[in-house]
C-alpha cells in the first residue's frame, strides 16, 4: 500500500507564555488529529524538536508514527520550553534525529530512558566533484547571520589575518539578523577586505573561485 509523510513547519515563538502554548496545542491537535486520519498519514515530522509537542498526543493515542527533527546544536536554546520537549521526544518519539555524534552522545548522556535516537548529518548541497584551482586570494564564509554561526569571532580573527596578509579577502555570504551588528563591527575594526556578500544563487561559483 502507500505510504504517507508529512512535516510539521510551524511558526513558534519560544518565549510565549506557557498557557498560550498550552492553548496553541489544545487548538491544533483537533484539527491534526482529523488531518491525520482523513490523509492516513503514517509518519509526522515535527521539525524543530520544540515542535515535537504539537505531536505527543498523536504519539500516546498511537494515531502515527512520530518523529522529532532537532534542528540545532543541542545546546542552541536551552530554554524550558525546548529542554521539555526534548525531555519528551527523546523518551517518547519514534525516533529524534541530530545533527552529529557529539549531539547523539548529548542525549544519551543527559537523557537515561532514550527510546531511540540517531544521526543524520545536514547534506553538502553542492557539486564536489570539482576542485577550486587556489589561485585567487579570497576566503569565502557561507552561513546564516546569527548568534550562533560565529560570524563575529570570524572578524575578529580575520583583524588579525589582515595584518598579516593585507592582499588576502575574505566574503561573506547569507542574511540574518546580525547583518547590521556584522557590518558594524567591521566598520569600527576598520577592516577594509571583508565585505557581506548577501544571498547568493549560485554558492557553487563562489567556491570555485575562493
């Protein structure tokens, strides 16, 4: 027969009150439960763990197979909200898949009653059969500009590389919400070979040519 799989991608904000958050999953589980049913979906996909409690419901009244997708460095957001729904899918969930070893070894050391837990590292996105052929001076840095991406360490380290080799540049590519502190911080280090780069359609190219 078939085989149905759906992924739960919710807006969420972890700093809501916990009686908001316990009306938002009141309200939902209705609606994903008949969902559920009506589409005969087999597996959820709740990807964020946090998200992980919209679906124990579904995982304790045994309408399907439910699986947690944590999406960040165990130790990103430890907040309540997040170290319960993980408490939760790491006991309860069909499976929580994590982003490497080092996070898989996190919850089975701070999680004594893992049901199962396993690791699916994120794909490299881009042809690797290729290699650049090293001839420009320009390092390139390709990420979300977020707190944890450590896109700031990275200036404050290429101050001190400017020094040393002044005809070296480096690129940084992605959008976030340190985009102005980013440029800030170069501005007063008075770095003049970084530049935000922004989106990029083609990331492929610009390896090649870093």
């Amino acid at each position: 027969g078939n085989f149905k799989c759906i992924c739960i991608i919710l807006s969420h904000k972890y700093n809501v009150s916990e009686k908001n958050i316990q009306w938002s999953i009141e309200s939902s589980l209705k609606t994903m439960s008949k969902y559920v049913k009506e589409e005969q979906i087999d597996v959820m996909i709740a990807v964020d763990v946090a998200l992980y409690l919209y679906l124990i419901p579904l995982q304790i009244k045994k309408i399907c197979k439910c699986i947690a997708w944590e999406h960040f460095n165990y130790y990103i957001s430890p907040n309540k909200l997040v170290k319960y729904a993980r408490k939760l899918a790491a006991e309860h969930a069909d499976c929580v898949v994590v982003l490497g070893k080092n996070d898989l070894n996190n919850y089975l050391t701070q999680y004594k009653h893992c049901k199962n837990v396993t690791y699916i590292y994120n794909p490299i996105a881009v042809d690797t059969s290729e290699s650049t052929p090293l001839t420009q001076k320009r390092a390139i840095a390709v990420g979300r500009l977020s707190r944890q991406k450590g896109f700031d360490m990275l200036v404050e380290a290429w101050a001190l590389i400017e020094k040393e080799v002044p005809d070296w540049k480096l690129d940084i590519y992605g959008q976030g919400p340190l985009q102005k502190e980013l440029q800030g911080q170069i501005d007063g280090l008075g770095l003049r070979n970084i530049e935000l780069k922004g989106f990029s359609d083609d990331i492929h190219k610009e390896y090649m040519e870093s």
